[in-house]
C-alpha cells in the first residue's frame, strides 16, 4: 500500500493487484482525512475489502462462510424472483444457517456433518426434506458460479424418510356431505361463507381468488378469467404462480348461481358500509381492501374444529374441488388444466387416495352380487 497526498489537504491510499481473469496489474484506493497508523490500518481493511470484491468469485472461496454463500443467492434471486418467492425462500435460508452454522467454511462441508446437523434441530422429517431441498438448490448455484470446487457430497444426502405424500392428505379434502355441514356452520356469515363455497367450486387458490375483478367474471362465456394473484404478504398483486396457472376456468351452473350471488351481496355491502372498492374487487373487505388471508383462515380453521372435529386450511378448499370432480368422473387431466398444475402427474399424486376409495366402493359393489 501507498499514500498520495490530495490537492484538498485529504490522503489517497493506495494497493495494488492481479485481475485474474486479464492477468494484468490494477489498483484500488480510498481517500480519508489523515495519514495516522489508525487510519492507515482501516484503509488497508477497505482496500482488501475492494479487492475481494472485484476478483469476485475468482477471490479466495476456500474463506467462503455459508452465510457469505447466502447473501450472493439472495442478492442474484432479489432480482430474478417474484417477492413472495424470494420471501420464501429467505426464510428457509435463515433456518438453514440456524441449523448448521453461518460461519461454517461451505467448501468443508460433508454429508455426514449436514445430515446430523439437520436431525438434531429436531424438525419433522416433512420439513427436514423441504429445507434439504432449498439447502441443495443453494449449494448447486453455488457450484454454477464458481464459489463451490465440488458438490458430489449432495449425492450422499438423502431425503429423510417420511410418510408418502398420499397418505398425509387423505384427510385434507372433504367429502360433499362435509362441505354441505361446513357451510350450514357459517350460518349468516355470508362474507366468508360466499368465500368458502365459491373456493370448492372453482378450486381456484386463496390468493387467485383475492386477485379477481368483477371484470375477470365473463358470464358471456362462462369462465373465469384467472391471471394474477394476490401476494398478503408483500400486499401486492402480481402474476400467477407458475404459467399453467394463468387461465380460464369454466363457470358451471352451480358456480354461476353463486357468482350472482356474491355480486349482489357485495354492492349491498358497498352501500351500507359506504366504502370505496376502486379496483372492483370481486371480494374485499368492509374497507374496500383485499380480503385478509390471516383472517379467514382463523376463522375457517375455528369453524371446521366446531362443525367437523377438525381443522381445515383454505387450500383444503381446492383439494375438496379436484376430489369432487374426480369421484363424479372428471378425467385427471380437464381437473389438471382446471387447477393450473404444471402437469397431471402433481394432481395424480395428491388425489390417488381418492382413486383408491372409488376402487374400494366399487369392489364392495361387486362383492354384493351373485351371479350364479
């Protein structure tokens, strides 16, 4: 390092070094007010500082920390995400650095170290395999920007074993005489019983549903038009959840009955309550603002405790709809496209319990008969 003195009485300090990708000499340097052994120390930290910064990932990465590693993922997914993804996967970040250390060396990381390390947090093994997952899509970005030498070490960590996806859903739907009782429970609630049965019969997400205008119901055609979603989040309306997502749902006769509905309650609701709805919200609030997602969820999960011994989630809701349709006949794939799933194989997964009980019934049928 080397110090110039400045025209207005200050001091450049100055370092040199190699650009390793030009293999040529550059320098850095910061200006400060004097030229003392203290300020000669913190210009060096700050020159050293500018160099790392400028090699960038050609830099020294065997020093790389895991929470080093995470704030280079989260500054590259800021700007390519959407907020509540990036939100998300924040989060599971967080938890990931509470677990194994975010002054951990991410290029002395073992298999075995993750693995003992993710089963003494203590976490269900449902939630061990989510994070494994987000822990893993981390480490390969990593390895795709030259900040890890080797990630076959993830070839050893495998998911924990768990119930199979199937099994744990079997009770997250409701059969049709169950939804008929859920909603006699809501009694005159109309707002969130309005809410509740047009979720079962369009299978549309929480969040799609708080998005729609008065504009997004074509009764002309008899669909709806589903393209954006509301994050209660980050209070913003953004794009769907993936492309699939964005589509037109058909308006059946039941649906139609209660979109009328709904239409009617909600200008007698403007008008006692007097508030403005400037985005003609096809729900809101007393406020005229989008409906509150923590709201109705309390609510639906105390209902579903009193009116069937047990709780449910709004996403219950679209779960119930795509059961529905598979036990009256709808092929897997119109309720595919219908949900906006990627690919039938994700609605094949979660609703195979459903297959299995209509096998059930109709084995009891024929055990009943008597041929000869």
């Amino acid at each position: 390092m080397w110090i110039e003195s400045t025209p207005n009485g200050k001091y450049k300090f100055r370092e040199q070094y190699m650009d390793p990708l030009t293999g040529k000499n550059k320098t850095v340097s910061v200006t400060l007010d004097k030229n003392t052994a203290t300020t000669r120390r913190l210009a060096l930290e700050e020159l050293t500082k500018k160099i790392n910064q400028k090699k960038g990932c050609l830099g020294n990465v065997d020093s790389l920390t895991l929470s080093d590693l995470v704030a280079k993922y989260e500054k590259y997914q800021r700007s390519t995400l959407k907020p509540s993804t990036y939100r998300r996967n924040h989060f599971a970040c967080v938890t990931i650095q509470n677990i194994l250390g975010s002054d951990v060396l991410v290029n002395r990381l073992t298999a075995q170290y993750i693995k003992e390390k993710f089963l003494d947090s203590g976490k269900a093994p449902s939630t061990l395999n989510e994070l494994r997952i987000r822990f893993s899509a981390l480490i390969r970005w990593g390895y795709q920007n030259d900040y890890i030498h080797d990630v076959s070490f993830l070839d050893k960590f495998k998911p924990f074993p768990d119930i199979p996806h199937r099994n744990k859903i079997q009770d997250k739907y409701l059969e049709s005489d169950e939804l008929r009782t859920l909603l006699s429970a809501m009694g005159s609630c109309w707002h969130w019983k309005y809410l509740t049965e047009f979720l079962a019969l369009s299978g549309l997400r929480f969040g799609e549903a708080a998005a729609l205008t008065s504009s997004d119901i074509d009764f002309e055609q008899s669909v709806i038009h589903v393209t954006k979603t509301y994050d209660h989040n980050n209070r913003i309306t953004t794009s769907t959840k993936t492309q699939c997502s964005c589509r037109d749902v058909y308006i059946q006769p039941e649906l139609e009955k209660l979109l009328r509905k709904i239409s009617l309650y909600m200008k007698i609701q403007r008008m006692e309550h007097g508030y403005a709805n400037d985005e003609d919200l096809l729900f809101c609030m007393t406020n005229g603002k989008h409906i509150n997602h923590s709201a109705y969820e309390k609510y639906l999960r105390e209902t579903s405790q009193k009116a069937l011994g047990r709780r449910i989630t709004p996403h219950t809701l679209r779960h119930t709809h795509a059961s529905l349709l598979l036990e009256n006949g709808v092929d897997i794939y119109t309720i595919s496209r219908r949900l906006g799933h990627e690919n039938s194989k994700v609605t094949r997964e979660i609703y195979l319990h459903v297959t299995e009980k209509l096998q059930e019934k109709d084995n009891e049928q024929i055990r009943k008969i008597k041929i000869i």
